[in-house]
C-alpha cells in the first residue's frame, strides 16, 4: 500500500482496514517531510477493531483509497424470556411435589393371569341424524293372521267334551301370540294351548326302488293345529255355537 506525505500533528489512535479485509495492515506517518521525501519518524499500528476511532485521516483518505470504513456498534445480545408454559409446568410440578411428597409409591397392578382380556368399555346407543326407513313396518303376523279357522272334523268336535277347541293357526305363532288372538277375537279366557305340526303329507321315496311313490293320505299338509283349553268359566259347546262350528 502507497503512503502518502502530510506534515500534521497526530495525537490519537487510528483504525486501518484495506480493502481485502485485512486486519493487520500498516501505516507509515510521516512528520515535517521535504522535497526529497525523507522520512523523519516511522509508526506502525495494529489495528484493535473492537476500540478503533476513526478522526482525521479519514477525511484525508475516503476520496483517493476509501480504506477507512466506520464500524456499526456491536448488538447487544437479547437473553429469550422462559415460555409462559413450561414456566406453568414447573409450578405445577413444584405444587404436586409439595402435596403429595417425593417419595410417593404407585399401586401395581397383580396380575394372576397371562392372558390378557379386553375390558368392556362404554358403547352408546347409535343417534341417527335421519331414519333408515320412511315408514315403519307393518306386522305382518296379526291376530286375524294367528287364527286362520276352526276345525270342524270328527277328532275336534270330540275335544269340545273335554273344554277343548282346534284351529288351524299360521306355523310361525306361538302359543303366546295364539293365546292372545283367541281373547281378543272371540272374548274368551283360555287356560292352556298345545300345539300340533301336523306330518307333511305328499310324496316319500322308496329305498330299494329309489323311486318316488304317492302317499293318499287325508289332512293338511303341514299345518300347525292348536288344541285351546278353556278356562272353567266357560263351556266349549256354547262358545262353538257361538262362533259357528256347530
């Protein structure tokens, strides 16, 4: 680096950067200089960034070398405040420590076998937001479905003698549902019902010939019969005159 000659008092420190960022750069002063350039007194400085001032010679070389720029202040580094949060958790923790001490045990669980069972936990009823279906079903197995008619053969007309009626009643009734169409048809108490799947009478098939024979039989075929007791109260022979069989 060129120096240059300035016959001028000196009397503070100087900062010196060049312009590839050296740091350790050095400078020639030179005071009271003649024509032929002698040099009276030689100064070298180490250039301290961090207390470097910067005063007259940087009015002297900003426009021929611009090698003295002015450093920024150095930021002062800002200490993060805690979070609010974990500052919570350690008073929470502090607070639990205190109530219920620190040598606190936790109860095990005894298990007395190696398999494992899932427990029943909570299951609510389902909340539709709309119905699956637009009307409601009908039910299809009414007391006029329950009792299809009264049978009037000889082996029936016998039962009467006993407080007994038979109906042919639908195969998917039971004796609940039989008990109760014949109370509200015919307004009578009845004490006991049994019921009969009479043989589904048709066609069998031969094991030596292997063909299928008819079968002549009279009856229903695979009817369901209901034997009706009534109850004392009432008499057989006046309620079956009553709906007609006699």
């Amino acid at each position: 680096m060129n120096t240059m000659e300035h016959s001028l008092e000196i009397d503070t420190e100087v900062g010196l950067l060049d312009l590839n960022g050296n740091t350790k750069a050095r400078l020639n002063v030179y005071f009271g200089a003649e024509a032929n350039h002698t040099k009276l007194n030689e100064y070298s400085y180490d250039i301290n960034l961090k207390r470097q001032r910067v005063n007259i010679f940087k009015e002297l070389y900003k426009n021929e070398c611009g090698l003295f720029t002015k450093m920024a202040p150095k930021a002062k580094k800002e200490v993060p405040a805690p979070p609010k949060a974990e500052a919570t958790a350690k008073s929470l923790k502090a607070k639990k420590a205190v109530l219920n001490g620190i040598h606190s045990h936790k109860e095990k669980k005894i298990r007395t076998s190696p398999t494992f069972r899932r427990p029943k936990t909570l299951r609510l009823r389902r909340q539709p937001k709309y119905p699956r279906k637009s009307a409601p079903r009908r039910n299809k197995l009414d007391h006029y479905a329950i009792i299809k008619l009264p049978l009037t053969t000889e082996s029936p007309m016998k039962k009467t003698e006993d407080n007994t009626l038979v109906f042919i009643v639908d195969v998917k009734a039971n004796k609940h549902q039989i008990k109760q169409a014949v109370k509200k048809l015919y307004d009578i108490d009845v004490a006991k019902v049994n019921t009969l799947i009479s043989p589904l009478y048709g066609v069998w098939t031969s094991e030596e010939t292997s063909a299928v024979l008819p079968l002549e039989l009279k009856g229903p075929d695979g009817e369901k019969k209901a034997y009706v007791r009534l109850a004392p109260d009432y008499d057989a022979l006046h309620v079956a005159n009553k709906i007609g069989i006699i």
